[in-house]
C-alpha cells in the first residue's frame, strides 16, 4: 500500500497529530472531534457517505515502542435493503484499536501501522474497522417480504400480494378458448362432411 509511503495529508480530520504527546511511557491526548469522511468507503450495497461526518473518540497513549489508540468511530451509512431496494441509513459505531509504531521501531512489516512524521492517518485502519463490520447483505428489517419475482411490488406493502387470480384467469381464458376452437372445428367437420 502506498500509504504507508507518503506523508498523511494534516488537512484531514482522520490524521492526527503526536507532537504534543510526549514519547514517554504513560503519556495520554484525547481526541474528540468530527472528521469528513473519505471517499469510497464501503461495499456496493452499503456504505459511509463522502463527506459525511465521522465523529472520532479516542485516546493516544504512549507505550514503549508507540502510540496505542483506542476508542470509537461513529458513521453515518447509507445503502439499499438488498431484498426490497428500500433506501437505508443507519449510524455504525466501530471499536479502533491499534498500536501506531514510531518510525524504526515495532516489525520490519508493511502492513504494521506506524507513525509518519509525528503523524497517525486513521484513515485505512478506519477503512478496515467499517468495511468488516458492515453486513454483506443489508435489510429494511430482519423480516423483510421482499419485491414480488413477478411484478416487482414490494411485498412489505402488499402482503396479501400474489398472482394466483390472474393465473386463474388466465387459464379460464385459455380454456374458454380452447372449448371455442374445438367446437369450431366440431362443427366444421360435418360440414366438410356434406360436401
Ligand atoms: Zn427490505
Ligand atoms: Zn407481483
């Protein structure tokens, strides 16, 4: 991931400063504040607005090799009930918890989150925490009817919805004609009879 090379952009809510935590065991900052919330941070069917806000709780606090945050992340989400197409909106609360390691130390591994320039980005542990506890297959409700596979009526609205009359119907016309063609051709035989 190339995040991890180029230095957190300071305009974003979701990066936080550590100059003012001193690098020493014990040392705390809490950090209450609303940040926008990035692009594309979800899955097709549910996900956080652009822009909308985030609103971060969480403690810094300084241990041997870094800084360890924890707290919440509240977010505002937005999709589609994937059984009735109804729009949704919720807010998600998502746990953060994470040892940001300061440069040089902690495990000679990209993937480990370190501190880049006295700077913490939360943005891609934010990603991971949201995207992971959003439900692949969102609903309106635990029970919902969903949209008739015929017709496409929502069946929440219309529960007592079915095509059963109509296929009745149908097949009364399709008898009634049948009877009207086989007397037809009934009477017509008699007379190609009398030719
Ligand atoms: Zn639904
Ligand atoms: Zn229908």
């Amino acid at each position: 991931m190339t995040t991890h090379h180029r230095l957190p952009d300071t305009r974003s809510g979701l990066v936080i400063e550590t100059h003012d935590l001193p690098r020493r065991a014990g040392s705390m900052k809490q950090v209450r504040r609303t940040a926008d919330a990035p692009d594309e941070l979800g899955i097709g069917v549910i996900g956080v607005p652009p822009h909308s806000p985030i609103e971060l709780d969480l403690r810094l606090e300084a241990v041997g090799e870094g800084v360890l945050v924890t707290g919440t992340a509240e977010v505002q989400l937005t999709g589609e009930c994937t059984r009735c197409l109804k729009p949704l909106s919720d807010t998600d609360t998502v746990d953060i918890q994470e040892l940001f390691y300061y440069p040089g130390n902690g495990p000679d591994d990209d993937e480990a989150a370190r501190i880049a320039g006295e700077l913490i980005d939360l943005e891609p542990l934010l990603r991971d925490a949201v995207v992971l506890d959003l439900p692949f297959s969102p609903l309106c409700r635990d029970d919902c009817a969903g949209l008739c596979p015929q017709c496409g009526a929502n069946l929440n609205d219309e529960p007592d919805h079915d095509h059963a009359e109509t296929a009745d119907s149908r097949w009364a016309g399709l008898a009634t004609w049948s009877s009207g063609e086989a007397e037809h051709v009934a009477g017509d035989i008699p007379a190609q009879d009398e030719e």
